[in-house]
C-alpha cells in the first residue's frame, strides 16, 4: 500500500507530527498576512453567514491545540479522554468564552471582544510552541497522539477555509497559497460489477468519528465518471437554461469569465467545475441523463477501480454525492463531539474527494466532508453515473 501523506498523518510517528504541524501552522501564517494586507489589522468583513470573523478563525485555530492538548489533563487518553473534564489555566484568560465553537453561535462571532490582531499573533505562536514542546515527550502510541493528529487535521480545515473565504471576500492569493486548477482529461465511464462494499474506515491509524464503524454496503453494477465534471460538460447545461448561472461566473462577448481571487479571468474550460451546489449539481445530471454516485459508489470506484481500466481521477474538487450525511450504525462520538453531531442533526449531504485548496493530508478516500445543499462558496464539484 502506498504510503500518502493521508495514510502518513494518520498514522505516523512524532516527528511526521512535527513536521505536519509546523507546515500547518506556515500556511496559516500566510494566509493571515495575505487578509492583514488586504483588509488592514482589525481583519474587518461584513456578515455573512458562510463566514466567521478572520480574527476569530485565527484565535480559535489556536485554541483548539491548547483545549486538548496544553491545557488537557486526559491528552494522552485518546478517545477515553472525557470532553468535559476540568481544564488546566490557559496562557489566554477567558479564551473558552471567545473560541469555544460549541458554545459561543456563529452570530455571536462576529461582536466579541477579541484580542488584537499582535495578541492573536502571540496567542498562536505560543500555543504553537507548547504543542512541539509536548509532543517531543509524548510516547509512540495511538492514544498520546491522538489530539496531535485531530489538531493538525483541524488546522488543515480551517486553512482551507480561509482559502475559500478569500474567494468570497475578493482577496487576492499568492502563490503558493492559491489553488492551482489543472486541465482535466477526457471524462470515461469506470464500468464496475455488482458487489459487496465495505464502507467506512477499517484501517490502522487515525479516524474521524464519522468513518468508523465499517459495514457491507450491496451494490448493483454501475458506471461512474473517471473524472470530475469539467466546465466544458457542464456549460452546455447552463447555455441550454437547465442550470443557472453558476456563483463567480459570468459570459462577456460570448467568453465565459471566472471571478478568482477579485480578478475576472478567462474560465479554463478543462477545470472541474467548481463552485457548485446540490441543487446545480443534481440539475446538470437531470439535464444530462445521469445521476449522482452514492457514497459507496464514488469510494468503490476511487478504492477499487478494475485492472486496465481509466484510472479514477480525484484530488479536483469536494464532489457531491446522493447519500445524506448520517451516522453508521452504532456510531459514538469521539471526545470532540460536535465534529459530526451538527452534521447529523442538519440536513447535509456527503462530499468525497478533495479539492485543489485541501491539503494532501486530508485527502483520504475513506473521509466524509459534509455540508448544507445550497454551499456553493465551498470548492465544491461532482461527478456523475450513467442511468
């Protein structure tokens, strides 16, 4: 099995930890000075609901690491850790109140009385520095890196965040802080038999709560996609007024524009379509005469895809699929037990993949992402199945 940076933050030792981390907390830094230079030190944005507060997504990157790991007298416990056992004192007093996403609501964020922008600054550099100082010591077991691994994982979330919130607030991304599209092949259908699949995580390492619990799945014979839909399959659609124009698009003198970063830009018609919701993307498929692949389908095809055939392609966009976003049978929470829970309770579906802003450690086949039907700020995608 081919060692991915995926399998490698699942599963690896201290110093690939470290090195995670440390890359983690680069990017981040990046991007904070890209919105400092753009929006000025206060990080002011009008409200949206699709956004938080730049200063408070920063400050709460940090306090995640110190929750569980810094401040936390069960970090070595793993999943045995109780979420709501008394905390150690925190290098920033009354922080809970401020970063605590379960308790302090998402209209809330936005009039707090957050620390400055050199406050945060030093809040994340010493959170930053405490985490490397106690993972040095930590012992090799799955328990004791456990929050390490979730942290790290929840930086990368938040960092791929900022990067689709730089598009919705016209923030112009340097390299190499901005995605980069690539020029899709030809899209093939991957013909597959019927068969059983075991769907869900069933390996060693790290797991989301979500994937856990692994269970046969029957499924009929189907023919998916090799790639994601591109603009140039899924224009047709709009040009025809079966879809609406897609958000950050326009067409001037019969050339269709794509809004990236504040600049208008000729579109790469060979790019996966980005920017798409449910609803856009169950649209083109009523047009075209496909569907959207199950969970199970789209992990089927991405795991096992047959000898000789076109090799499935996927790395391009969040890509929706048709399965509601639900618990596995017998599904516990893991000590961050909001991570699914709201998921759960909304109506959400489940997106596989990864786009171009996810970094290559939270790109694993067996990872749920799941968000709203009508998310179309995400980089989100999809592709299709034949009838």
């Amino acid at each position: 099995m081919d060692i991915t940076p995926a399998i490698a933050a699942r599963t690896g030792r201290r110093d690939v930890l470290a090195a995670g981390i440390r890359a983690a907390r680069q990017r981040t830094l990046g991007l904070l000075d890209t919105y400092v230079a753009k929006l000025g030190e206060e990080l002011r944005v009008p409200y949206s609901a699709q956004l938080n507060p730049p200063l408070w997504e920063v400050g709460h990157v940090a306090w995640f690491y110190d929750v569980w790991l810094a401040r936390s007298r069960q970090r070595r416990l793993g999943l045995a850790c109780d979420p709501d056992h008394e905390r150690l004192p925190g290098r920033l007093a009354g922080a809970d109140a401020l970063y605590n996403s379960s308790l302090v609501k998402h209209t809330i964020r936005w009039s707090l009385p957050l620390p400055d922008l050199a406050a945060t600054r030093a809040y994340l550099a010493g959170s930053l520095a405490e985490t490397l100082q106690l993972l040095a010591g930590e012992t090799e077991t799955p328990e004791s890196l456990y929050f390490y691994r979730l942290s790290l994982f929840h930086e990368d979330m938040h960092a791929e965040a900022a990067t689709y919130m730089a598009q919705a607030l016209d923030i112009p991304l340097p390299a190499p802080l901005r995605p980069v599209e690539r020029a899709l092949p030809a899209a093939t259908d991957i013909a597959l038999p019927a068969t059983p699949w075991r769907l869900g995580y069933d390996q060693p390492g790290f797991a989301f709560d979500n994937e856990l619990l692994p269970h046969d799945v029957k499924l009929d014979a189907f023919a998916i996609d090799s790639v994601a839909v591109s603009w140039r399959r899924f224009l047709p659609a709009v040009e025809a007024g079966a879809v609406n124009i897609p958000r950050y698009l326009r067409r001037k003198n019969g050339t269709w524009l794509a809004l990236r970063y504040g600049s208008w830009e000729p579109l790469n018609l060979d790019a996966a379509a980005l920017h798409l919701s449910w609803d856009e993307a169950q649209a083109w498929c009523a047009w075209a005469g496909r569907r959207l692949p199950t969970e199970a389908e789209w992990e089927c095809a991405a795991l096992s895809s047959p000898p000789g055939a076109p090799g499935f392609a996927w790395g391009d966009a969040w890509e929706w699929t048709a399965s509601r976003f639900a618990p596995f049978a017998g599904f516990v929470a893991h000590p961050y037990r909001d991570y699914s829970r709201f998921g759960f309770e909304e109506h959400r579906y489940v997106l596989k993949g990864a786009s171009r802003a996810t970094d290559p450690r939270m790109a694993h086949p067996r990872y749920r992402n799941f968000f709203t039907v009508e998310r179309n700020d995400i980089h989100t995608g999809f592709r299709s199945c034949a009838l």
